[in-house]
C-alpha cells in the first residue's frame, strides 16, 4: 500500500530533530505538525512572521489578527514571538531555520524544485517558496509520486519555471523516500509498504540509485 | 504638526494622481488598509501601480480596486485567493511583477532605508534571475535587487499616537512597517488613537519620522480560512 498523504506527513515528521526551527509549507507538509515526536522539541515558523505557531483555535479564540501563511486562523504558544516580513525573511535567508518542508509539482534528480506556476495556465505565485529553498539549511519535498494523470513528477529536468536550481536534499512521495545529493543525483532510500522498486521504477523518469 | 485626520477620504487628499505607484501592507487580508483602500476606490485615482504582498479576494482588500479596473500594475508574492486578478491578468488587462515574498518585504525595507540595491541567493537559476546583476561572494552566486519606493504608502497598525507612533498587534505586523518606510508619505490607519505618552517608547514599531497622516479606521478584519480545532466532550 502506498502512503496516504498523513502517512506522508508522519514519515516526515521523522526529519525533525530535538531544537529545529521548522518551516513547513501549505497542504501536506501543514499535517507534518501532528506528528512531531513527543519527545523532539521544535519550533514552527510561519513566514508571515511569527515564530512558536500553535495550533488552530477553538470556535471562541478565533483571532483575524493571527493567521499562518496559508491563511489559516491559528494560536500562539507561550514562546510565541511576531515579527516584519523582513525580519522573517532575515531568518530564512540568513540560515537560521533548519528544515523547511514543502510541497512540490516536479523534482528533478539533480534536486532542482519547481512548484510555483503553470505557464498559461495557472497563476499564483512563488510566495515566500524562492526564499525558503535559497535560504533554508535542509529542504524536504513532500508531494505525489505522480501528477493525477500519471505522469511522472520526478524528473531528468524540470519542465515547469523553477523556484530554484539544486536545493532539495530530500523526496517524501506516496511510493518512498529518496536522498538527493544536489546537483549529483537522486537515490532510493526508503519504500513505502508493498511498495516494489518495478512499482517505483515504472512512475520515475528520473534516474535513481537505490540503496535500501 | 497635525498629524490626525478625520476620515480616510481627508487624509488622502492632495496626494492622489493617476498613474502613481502605491505600497499597500497587509498579508492576505490581515493587517490590510482596509479604510484607505476604500477610499482610494471612492477617489477613482486610476492607473495604478500596487505594492502589495498579495491582491485581496475578489470583494475585499485590494481585490476592489482590480474590480473597478484602477490598477495597471501589480506587484506581489501571491495572487492565488484572487479569481479576478488571474482573470485580468491571463487575459493581458493587468500587468504582474512576481517578487519572492523575502525579496518584496527587502526591496520595501531597502527602499526605505535609503539602500538602492542588494544582492540575495533568492531566485537564482530561476525566472526571477533573468536580466539582473548575477555577483558571486565566497563562491556562492546571487542576484542583484533594487530597493522600492512609492508616491504613497498605506498601512493598517492597532494602535497609533498623535506623533504617529504605531504599534502593531500580531501576525498583522507583516508588510506594514517595512512600507511605512518606504512612502514619500505614509499614511497610516489604527483601531485605536492613544493620548501621547501612552506608549513604552521601548515598544514602539514604527517611530512617527515615518508616518505623515493618521485615522481611527473602522475593521472588518475579515479572515479567510476560518480553521477551527474540536473541544474534546468532557
């Protein structure tokens, strides 16, 4: 069986040591946040400025003032700080968080990421995506192994614009996880139960090692 | 001085012209200029260039000024809660300038500061890089970025005093105390107008050199992904 997207996020969770500073991204990597080890302290950024983000609010703490970046209403913990975009970005630009967690449409094997725009088609915007991948010390990619189509997301090249050139240093898919070196190569580490390397192989344009 | 006007269509009067380039603070609808953007509606200043982090939802924030077609020119992170904005601009009606967001929030600091540049690893290899100054440092490569200024910046604080101190509350700091640097006049809206004196001066956000105008606004504060966690039954 291959991970559902909470089975994703758990495994992520996996790459949060005792003391980061954590940025994760919107859609699956926000569930990364319910299973952070109890034993691991961690903090969590929130690009809009904020630091030590707590969980949502019951009905009767709901505050317009306190969002995290993908809009939602959250709450603050008692090591909360807030802060400017520019002193958030000071933080991921000048190296201090330690891992940032995000979601991705394609990855090439030499850990080139883009997850930012469809030419033509869609338009959102990088947000705070560029920044993150340039400045963060680690990046984790969570995403679907395959587009909904099933096409392949990992990839020789990316075909998409670029949020940024060699910056991933690790792929959390559906089917396992794989190690990248950046600007070398891309290696299977880990499968997903049931999962088999054929199984991998057949939805993987990439070239990957595999060492599990 | 008087720095304290009545109403958001008072204090911005004399400083509208058509085609001026305005910053807007706010992230998402939080801690966004709601009066002042109202006003700039009401004015019918046009050909606009708009500063902003993001471009509102359709019937709110900046989202009003799209709709009634007075901005030219955008200049954001993040435009994806915002139907009207994708659809002038795939159709070529509404020009778009991406800036990664840490890129936006330094260009508005730099700008402010009197910095006309900076270089950052921020976009490097991507769209963004193209045409600008690439400059390695310890064998790292980054891009050169301009700072930014405006005819005009408007930004929403909680609390401001009649020396136009400002004091924000929460996650709604964000763009705005960067672009209340970076007007040629800065107008500012509050919740609350305190008497002098009320505030620590350790505290303060935005020292008043920065602020030109004020008023006591009137919030909606509308959220937009309204999430909400279960009390377990006791």
């Amino acid at each position: 069986m291959p991970w559902d997207r909470n089975q994703m996020a758990e495994r992520a969770a996996k790459e949060l040591e005792d003391g980061f500073y954590v940025n994760l991204g919107i859609g699956i990597p926000t569930l990364v946040a319910n299973y952070i080890g109890e034993n691991i302290d961690v903090t969590l950024q929130s690009e809009n400025g904020m630091l030590g983000m707590g969980p949502f609010p019951y009905e009767d703490e709901i505050d317009p003032d306190l969002i995290n970046a993908g809009k939602q209403t959250i709450t603050e913990l008692r090591r909360t700080s807030y802060f400017s975009s520019a002193d958030s970005f000071g933080m991921i630009r000048g190296g201090h968080i330690d891992i940032a967690i995000l979601g991705a449409m394609e990855v090439s094997e030499k850990g080139d990421l883009a997850n930012w725009m469809i030419p033509g088609k869609l338009v959102k915007g990088m947000g705070g995506a560029m920044d993150l991948v340039a400045g963060v010390k680690r990046v984790v990619v969570v995403m679907d192994h395959a587009s909904k189509s099933g096409a392949p997301k990992l990839l020789h090249e990316c075909s998409l614009p670029l949020t940024g050139q060699q910056v991933v240093d690790m792929v959390i898919t559906n089917l396992g996880v794989f190690k990248v070196d950046r600007g070398k190569g891309m290696t299977l580490i880990e499968l997903a139960p049931d999962v088999s390397i054929e199984n991998v192989k057949s939805s993987t344009q990439a070239d990957f090692n595999i060492a599990i | 001085m008087q720095k304290i006007y009545p109403d958001a269509a008072a204090t911005l009067e004399g400083l509208l012209f058509d085609g001026m380039t305005i910053m807007a603070g706010g992230f998402g609808l939080c801690g966004i200029p709601e009066n002042l953007i109202l006003a700039l509606r009401d004015s019918g200043v046009k050909n606009l260039t708009v500063i902003s982090n993001n471009a509102g939802v359709d019937d709110f924030g900046l989202g009003l000024l799209l709709k009634t077609r007075q901005i030219k020119k955008m200049v954001s992170s993040y435009v994806g809660e915002n139907k009207e904005f994708e659809r002038q601009y795939l159709s070529g009606e509404l020009e778009l300038e991406f800036n990664p967001q840490g890129t936006l929030a330094e260009r508005c600091r730099a700008g402010g500061a009197g910095i006309p540049g900076f270089y950052t690893r921020t976009g490097v290899g991507t769209q963004i890089a193209e045409g600008k100054e690439h400059k390695e440092f310890n064998g790292e490569i980054y891009i050169l970025e301009t700072g930014l200024v405006a005819d005009l910046s408007i930004v929403k604080a909680w609390k401001g005093d009649e020396q136009g101190n400002l004091i924000y509350r929460k996650t709604a700091r964000n763009f705005n105390p960067m672009m209340a640097t970076a007007g040629k006049v800065t107008v500012a809206e509050v919740e609350e107008i305190v008497p002098l004196g009320s505030f620590d001066p350790d505290n303060i956000h935005t020292p008043g050199i920065f602020v030109q105008r004020l008023i006591k606004g009137e919030h909606e504060k509308r959220i937009e992904q309204r999430t909400v966690r279960q009390r377990e039954n006791a």
